[in-house]
C-alpha cells in the first residue's frame, strides 16, 4: 500500500518554528499519511497574507497558523472557509486559557518568542560553549559545564550535547577510548553534572559500520568487532558506576527523550548543588 499524502499549509508571522513542530509531532502519529508542506514565514500585512492564500487556493489542505494580528487572523479564516480548507490557529487556545488563568489579554507580539532577550543569549553562549567542548576538546573548560556528557564513540553524545545546548544548557561531552584513561580533571570538577551514555552493542556496531561505509575506511578493525565493542561498553558502564554517575541507555531512545532525562537529572543536580552552596 503506497503513501497518502495531503497538503499542509503553515502561516505564521514569525519563523514558523512552533507551526513545523507542532504538525510534525501531530503527523507523527499517523502511518502511511505524510504531509507536504507548504511554509509561509514572517506573514506581517495582507499582502504577504494573500499571497500564502493564492497558494492554499491552489492546492486546498489543512491550514495552520500562528498569527496574532486579529485582522489577519480573521482574513485567512475567511479566506480558508470560502476555499473548505480546514483552518486552525495553533496558539489561541493556549493564548485563551493563559488569559482565563493569568486574567490579562495577551500583547499581539508578532515573533515575541524570538526576540533578543535574556533566554536568547544565554542559549547562544550555551551553544558557542558546546561547539568549543564538543568531542573532549578544550578539557580546561569543563569546570565551565552545566553537563558533561562521556560515552563511547556513536552514543549520541554530540547531537544530545546540541539539543541541551539549544535549551540554554551547557554541555561539554567527552569520548571514553579504548586504552586513553578518562580526563583527570574529570575527579577535581565540582559543578557539572556528569552523565554517561551507553547503547547495546548492536546499536553500536551498526551505527560505526554505517560510519565506516560513508567514509570507505576499512571495516577490519576494532572499531567494529563485536568483542571489542563489548568491552567498551562493558568498561564505560564500570566507570560510570564506580564514579556515582547516573547512566543513560540510549539504544532505543530519541535524542530529544535523552536530553528530556537529562534535564530532569540537570534539575536536581543544581537543586543539590544549590542548597550545599
């Protein structure tokens, strides 16, 4: 059975960010249907409002938007049930129950979760951070971490180290080696949280392999046999265990249910490092 597909219109007056992650996750949950989507980004007046119109007109789908200016709120709804293209806004009912709870209107900010604030540089200087301690470089700096993440080569570290990264959270991440003892400033640090990741060795062996292929490097190696992984995984999980760090199986999780479990562990950490301070 082939793939059915419908249009997906996104109107949005900022980056259309909240718009791309919201349907993804929505379209997640249904097999066999995808999506093609259609962006319109940084939608301020009517006329960049009726071009995105002209194109949903052209092929009529699902209609989403975050808009906060009423007038072209109620321009594209019109517009939408003039066309019979399903139209929702994404924000007004969490917008609605914030103004029932907090009891005061909302300001209309187009793009006020992007702006230059406080949140916004410290997420910058988080990623400029992890960029510069990213696979065990710079060791002088961990002392700096919000996490340290170590692991074996291929548990994600990186890409994990990114996503907490993007949350305003700085996180370095360091490579366990077969044969190379760990970092010894890793026994003097005080503030990060450390973290190990661990996969089963399948997981990893067929991650490296992938690795090894798009590289055209030998796949006689180490790196790739089974007992040696084994053992590497074996020797990060007597690691992470005689040192009291809290372990993190990755084999069968997202990089966004790591970095989840790792904020929750990030939580308590500063709670604790907070109250002993």
């Amino acid at each position: 059975m082939g793939r059915n597909f419908f249009h997906l219109h996104l109107v949005s007056d900022a980056t259309g960010e909240t718009l791309i992650a919201v349907s993804r996750a929505a379209s997640a949950q249904y097999q066999g249907v995808a999506s093609i989507e259609h962006m319109y980004p940084l939608v301020r007046n009517e006329a960049q409002l009726d071009k995105a119109i002209a194109e949903i007109e052209a092929a009529p789908g699902m209609v989403l938007y975050t808009l906060v200016d009423p007038e072209l709120s109620a321009r594209l709804r019109a517009a939408c049930e003039k066309i019979g293209a399903p139209c929702l806004s994404v924000l007004q009912p969490i917008l609605d129950l914030f103004q029932s709870y907090i009891g005061a209107a909302s300001l209309a900010r187009p793009g006020a979760q992007h702006m230059l604030n406080a949140d916004y540089f410290k997420r910058i200087d988080a990623l400029n951070f992890t960029m510069m301690c990213d696979d065990g470089q710079q060791p002088e700096h961990l002392e700096q971490a919000d996490v340290i993440l170590l692991g074996v080569s291929r548990t994600s570290k990186t890409p994990t180290a990114m996503y907490l990264a993007n949350r305003g959270v700085k996180t370095a991440n360091v490579p366990l080696v077969p044969g190379v003892p760990p970092p010894r400033v890793l026994d003097t640090l005080q503030k990060p949280l450390m973290v190990g990741l661990v996969a089963s060795p399948d997981r990893i062996i067929q991650i490296r392999q992938n690795r090894l292929l798009s590289l055209r490097a030998d796949h006689e190696t180490p790196y790739v046999d089974r007992t040696s992984v084994v053992e590497e995984i074996a020797a990060s999980r007597r690691l992470f265990a005689d040192r009291g760090w809290p372990t993190i199986d990755v084999t069968r999780k997202s990089i966004e249910e790591t970095a989840a479990a790792i904020l929750d562990l990030y939580k308590a950490h500063r709670m604790k490092f907070i109250a002993q301070g």
